[in-house]
C-alpha cells in the first residue's frame, strides 16, 4: 500500500485544525468528506498532485437533469461559470453530479493552512449556492421553460446562503 504525501498529510492537519471529518482514501492522496451546507449536502475531494505541488478541492451534490431540462441547466451552468473568478462548476453526466472545483499550486510540500480552509469553504459555498438556481429550472414545467430568464434567475440574491456567524469579521 502506497503512504500518503506529506501534502496530503497537511490538508489532513488542516481539517483537524478545523474539527472537519475527512478519511484518506487509501492507496490516494485523496480526502473524502462530506458538510451538510445550507440548502445540500456537499461531498468534497481533497486532492493533493505531486508533481505539480498542487491541490484540488471538489465539492459535489446529486442532479438528475431530464432532457427536457438539459439545454437550461447547461445554460445555468455557464453562465454561472461567467460570474466565477475562480473555480468552475460542471456537470458529471455519467454520475449525475453537480461539481464545483478549485485547485491551487502551493510553492511548499506543507500546503498554507489558509489558502486550503478557503479553497474547502468556497467548494462548500459555490456548490450550495448553485443548487437553488438549478432546482428553480428543474421544478418549471416544461411549458414553461421558454418563460424562465436564466440571466435574470442567476440575479436572484434570496437564494444565497447567509455567513455563517463569527465569519463576517473574517472577510
């Protein structure tokens, strides 16, 4: 069995530090965990590239898109990538999984505890902050679709989650 890098071993430390529940997926450099967030659950991957010194954090919730729904959700999904400054969100189609991924070249085999709570925070918010907009357009009647603006949807503020307490000073 291969040993777990040193990288991933501080993403580890990481979620330790924040009292988060992650396993090592043995025989990777992987961290599975899964956060109840404010409209989802959202499975996230914490995985650390060798050779490049680098991380990638994806945060991934279940999305059944009908094909009558599909060429909307697609719509949804790049004009939500539009507005992103970093990462971008995907769509899986043979899991049916909704992703949003970050990933970060670190300078240091020890990754900077800051730069790795973040990237986990933003999987976890980008992810939950995209479910609402996407179920709007699943639950339209079909009929209706032609009706739906996804710019104008993607406006909607009431659908983003609040900060969580304490964090406000932070940003």
């Amino acid at each position: 069995m291969k040993a777990h890098s040193r990288q991933i071993l501080s993403v580890q430390d990481v979620y330790g530090e924040f009292g988060w529940h992650g396993e090592l997926v043995e025989g990777t450099d992987v961290i599975r965990s899964v956060f109840e967030a404010h409209h989802t659950q959202v499975e996230v991957f914490s995985q650390a590239y060798l050779p490049l010194n680098a991380l990638s954090v994806s945060g991934e919730t279940h999305a059944d898109i009908p094909d009558s729904h599909f060429a909307m959700a697609m719509e949804l999904f790049m004009r939500a990538n539009k507005q992103l400054n970093l990462g971008n969100l995907e769509y899986d189609l043979d899991r049916k999984k909704v992703i949003f991924r970050i990933g970060n070249a670190f300078d240091r085999e020890v990754y900077d505890k800051d730069i790795v709570s973040s990237m986990v925070h933003t999987a976890i918010a980008e992810s939950d902050r995209f479910v609402p907009y996407l179920m709007t357009i699943l639950q339209t009647r079909e009929e209706l679709l032609p009706d739906l603006s996804v710019e104008r949807l993607l406006m909607r503020e009431d659908f983003i989650p609040p900060v969580p307490e304490g964090e406000e000073e932070e940003l």
